[in-house]
C-alpha cells in the first residue's frame, strides 16, 4: 500500500470544503427565506454570492494542482446544515428563530475557517505559493461574514429573540 503524504491530504480536505461549499450555497437562499430580519435576510443572499465565488476559486485551485474538482462527502457539514434546517423547523414563527440562524450560519463559518486556515497552511509548506494566496482570500472573506454576524446578532437579533421571551 501507498504511504499517504501531505499532498493526499490536502487533496482530501480540498475534496471535503469543496462539497461543503456547494451544500452550503444551496442552504443559503432556504436560510434567507427563513429570517425575518431583513439585515440577516439580506446578510444570507449576499453570503450566497460570495459562497458562489468562493466555490469557483476552490476550482481554480484543483486546476492549479492538476486535478479534477470534486466533492468528498463531508458529514460535519451536513450535521451542522441539519441543525440550521432544525432551526428553521422548530422556531418558524418564533422571535427567536434568527439568533437561531445566526448561531447555526456562524458554526458553518467556524467549520469554514478551521478548513480554509488548515488548507492554507498546508499549501504553505508545500510551497503552493498561488494556491496560498486563493485559499487565504477566501479564509479572510469567511472571517469578515462571522465578523458581521456577531454584529447583527450584538446589534438586534438578539435582544429582538429576548424581547419576545
């Protein structure tokens, strides 16, 4: 059998935030649909754009090193996904639904920042230097989007969920 290097690695995690994104973007519009704030209406419908740009430079990335862009099956998306439809299931109609929305979009952008920061670093040692550079675009965009929702969230979602209670 083959040993395994860092390259089969970083391939396997590029496979793996390759379907995450692609699950994401089609979670995106439902989540927006779903709010009723239209800040957070409106954060998700431009998350979307992003996410879309974002999946397009993952491709470029798979052309960089050669190979085909595809998706890995990624059960920590889909857990946290199922959570976010949970979210929309379960409070539809409650005040409290978008701090909900809001918590389960920032535990997609955590799962997105520890695999973009892993993947840029590995591209880093690898000496991808372009690959780097794409990967670290994208890391930067999903740190700004958890950033803006933690404002939404501190400026109204929250106290509009409290206020209801």
């Amino acid at each position: 059998m083959k040993t395994k290097t860092l390259n089969d690695l970083f391939l396997e995690n590029l496979k793996d935030i390759y379907y995450a994104e692609r699950k994401i973007l089609k979670a995106l519009p439902k989540m927006a649909r779903g709010a009723q704030s239209e800040e957070l209406k409106e954060a998700f419908s431009t998350h979307a754009e992003e996410t879309q740009v974002q999946i397009e430079r993952l491709q470029q990335v798979f052309e960089i090193i050669g190979k085909r862009a595809v998706g890995k099956t990624c059960p920590a998306i889909e857990g946290i996904i199922e959570e976010g439809e949970e979210v929309l299931d379960t409070f539809k109609g409650s005040a409290a639904i978008d701090a909900g929305l809001v918590a389960a979009a920032q535990a997609v952008e955590h799962y997105e920042m520890a695999r973009y920061g892993t993947l840029k670093a590995w591209a880093e040692v690898l000496g991808m230097d372009e690959v780097v550079k794409l990967l670290d675009q994208t890391l930067e965009e999903e740190m700004s989007t958890d950033e803006r929702l933690t404002a939404l969230a501190d400026s109204s979602v929250n106290a509009t969920a409290l206020e209801a209670a």
